[in-house]
C-alpha cells in the first residue's frame, strides 16, 4: 500500500488527457512527474522500499520502464536489464510474442544479462491489460530466472491486467489505481 501523501501527489501530477491516442481512451499523461524532482525522488524511494531485499535485477520494458526502473535498480545497487521491442537489441536474443487488440507484437531481451535463479523485478509505468508485461515474465522465465515482483506507476483496475500475471506468484504493486 501506498503512502496516502504520495498518492495525492500523484493524483495532483498526472493529468488525463481524454481521446488520446484515440477516441474513448483517457491518457494518463506522467511527464509532468519529471518536473518535480521531489517527486520523482519519492516515487523511487516508493520501490525501492517494495523491492529491498527481494531481488536481484529489475527488467524495464520500452520505454516508459525505463524512466523509472533504471532509477530503482541503481538505488538497490542491482544491475538494470532492457526489454526492447522486436529488432532493437544485436544477437544474442530471447523474443516472445504476444497478442495485441489488432494484431500481435514481439518483445526481446538479449541472454546473459540475467542468470538463472535469480530473483527479478519487472517494471513498467502502467498496467493495462497486462499482455506485454507477461510476455516480459516469460522472457525472464525462459532464461531460467523467477519473477518475484512486479511493479508499476500506474494500475489500471478496470482493464485487469493482474489476473495475466498471477500465475506467475510473484508480488504485484501499483503506487496509483485508476
């Protein structure tokens, strides 16, 4: 849970953009965060606490993870890991595909970068529908290593993406819900 001051910090930063990208869509924007320091400062600290101790690498998905997620994982002194989308990240590689609303989409990881056993955390701005993000599990799952975490600026309850991630077991936490 959330300190309730930097929940209303949050509410008071990210601004919702209605009919954004596209119609029936509230955008919620969170560049304004990254005008604050403070703020962003205790946004970190926010994870770090959730993480300390139970992980031993953070894995950003492209690109918003990594506004946040390379922050955490210097904090924890751990190293920080990048999941790109298709064709951005030289050989060698691990993909996993995932379905979209209209289509599908890949997602990459190079190997080596994490080690089997290891505890990681897997971090995003937003969940959603949770799609990319379980794909991003299974790229870590793939190498031999264990989802412990889970975390993320932003849920978004209505969409359930947690019910995706569940079978992985693994701790799910969001700063803010909408």
């Amino acid at each position: 849970m959330s300190e309730p001051q930097l929940v209303k910090r949050l509410e008071e930063a990210i601004e919702s953009i209605p009919d954004f990208p596209k119609d029936g869509i509230l955008f919620r924007d969170i560049t304004p965060i990254f005008l604050n320091p403070d703020l962003y400062e205790d946004i970190i600290g926010e994870f770090v606490n959730f993480s300390r101790g139970k992980i031993d690498a953070v894995c950003g998905i492209e690109s918003r993870g990594y506004l946040f997620g390379i922050a955490i994982a210097v904090a924890l002194k751990v190293p920080f890991v990048l999941i790109r989308k298709a064709g951005k990240l030289p050989p060698p590689f691990v993909a996993e595909s995932y379905d979209l609303e209209y289509g599908s989409a890949e997602i990459e990881m190079r190997t080596g970068q994490i080690k089997a056993g290891q505890r990681i955390l897997i971090h995003d701005d937003l969940l959603a529908t949770g799609g990319t993000t379980e794909a991003a599990a299974k790229l870590v799952e793939k190498q031999g290593a264990t989802v412990s975490q889970f975390s993320f600026l932003i849920g978004l309850k209505d969409l359930q993406g947690e019910n995706r991630l569940k079978d992985f077991n693994a701790e799910i936490f969001s700063i803010i819900e909408y």
